[in-house]
C-alpha cells in the first residue's frame, strides 16, 4: 500500500520556538494533504487541507498565522507551529489522498511537546 | 455539515468472539462514503473497511464487515473472532462525495471506541 511518512516522529521545544513538522507521500504523488491534531483519548481534528501549489484552507478556528502550511511540491507538505506554547502540545497527524483510492493514507503521527 | 455519531467510549469483549462498533451518520449529501479504521497505541491510523453510499452488498474485508443500513443512516463495523491484537480505538470516519477524481473530499471523524479484548 502507499506509504506515507513524517518526521520528526516526536519533538520537545520550548515555549516561544518554532516547529516544522514534514509529511511525505513516499511513492505517489499527492496534490491534497490533510493535517489533524488528536489529544488524548480524542478524535481527530481537522486542521487544515493542504494543496500542492497553493495556499491552504484552514477550518474554523485555526490559527492560520500560528500554524503555518506549505505544500512545496506534490510529495512533501509541512506544517510550523510558530511561536509554540505548552498548548500546542498535541499529536499531529498528516494523510495524504491518492487518486482512484478511497481510504486517505496516514502518516504515522508526529508527538509535540512544548515545555 | 457532517456529522458522525459513536455512543461507546469503550467496549470488553472476550477473545475469539465477535463484537459490533456502532457509528451513525448525518449528511446532506447524496454521495459519500464510509470508512473505519482502527488505532493501536502506538498512534498510527490503519484503514480497515469502506463503504460506499450507492454500494448495495455491504462491504467485508477479512474478519472485518461493515453493517451499512443506509436508511437509518448507520454504518456498525463488525469484528469476527477478536484478537487480542484487535484491542485498540476505532474511528468510523465520512467523506464527502467526489474525492475519488478531485483528491479532495476531508473526512469527518467520529469520537472512537476504545476496544479491550480479553484473554
């Protein structure tokens, strides 16, 4: 099946840095990616669509200029959480939508933790 | 708006039994499909089921099948002879219709069900 990864799997940082979380599609090309952030023991929650070439469609609620989406080329999107406070700290999660298949890929989850 | 709707936080059942998830669902639209997937601890999401809103059968995949009744607007995920390994959180998720040619289409997620099974 598709693989998608990302990196750093888990980060600690302090209060008031920035923090760039990468998602890639490993062997397709992916124009739509989406992140999610989970807290524990909770659901999913979209935060944002990102698409390849342009600028990202936020939901309501989310920070644009706090969490920053680029979606550079169709393999690779990234997320920065800037200026990081110890709310923030969160699982973020990417998926990425492959043509003709259904189901959207997950990345394994990055685990933020701002002290 | 989409909506979907799992009323077990969590669920015991005994190994080699089977055990049914329950997810309802509220849409406007007239296509869209259904999915599940399940949630070890380590956090990554793994695809287990789809289900389509114009697919007639409902939809099997290994031990696991899907119980669409699409007038009732419910899509219970069924898990026959659970593993011990099957304990974990299991979302049932919607997405819009369309995404299939626009790669587009984000999924809405229900709370989970975190799933204990028993030696």
């Amino acid at each position: 099946g598709a693989v998608v990864s990302q990196h750093p799997s888990w980060v600690i940082c302090k209060s008031g840095t920035s923090v760039k979380i990468e998602c890639r599609s490993l062997d397709f090309q992916a124009t739509t990616m989406f992140w999610y952030r989970q807290f524990p023991k909770q659901s999913l929650m979209l935060m944002a669509t990102s698409n390849e070439g342009s600028k990202a469609t936020y939901e309501q609620g989310v920070e644009k200029d706090k969490f920053l989406i680029n979606h550079a080329s169709l393999t690779l999107s990234t997320l920065t959480v800037t200026s990081a406070h110890p709310e923030d700290s969160s699982f973020y999660i990417c998926s990425a939508s492959r043509p003709l298949y259904n189901e959207q890929f997950f990345g394994p989850g990055t685990r933020l933790t701002v002290l | 708006a989409q909506k979907i709707t799992q009323t077990q936080p969590g669920m015991f059942v005994q190994e080699k039994e089977a055990v049914t998830l329950d997810c309802t669902y509220d849409t406007s639209d007239q296509s869209y499909g259904l999915f599940w997937y399940k949630q070890p601890s380590s956090g990554e999401m793994i695809f287990l089921i789809y289900q389509g809103s114009y697919d007639e059968q409902n939809a099997t995949e290994g031990r696991y099948s899907l119980n669409f009744q699409k007038a009732r607007k419910s899509a219970n995920l069924v898990i026959s002879a659970s593993q011990l390994g099957d304990s974990a959180m299991y979302f049932c998720a919607m997405r819009e219709g369309g995404w299939v040619y626009t790669n587009a289409g984000k999924s809405t997620f229900g709370d989970g069900t975190t799933l204990t099974v028993k030696p």
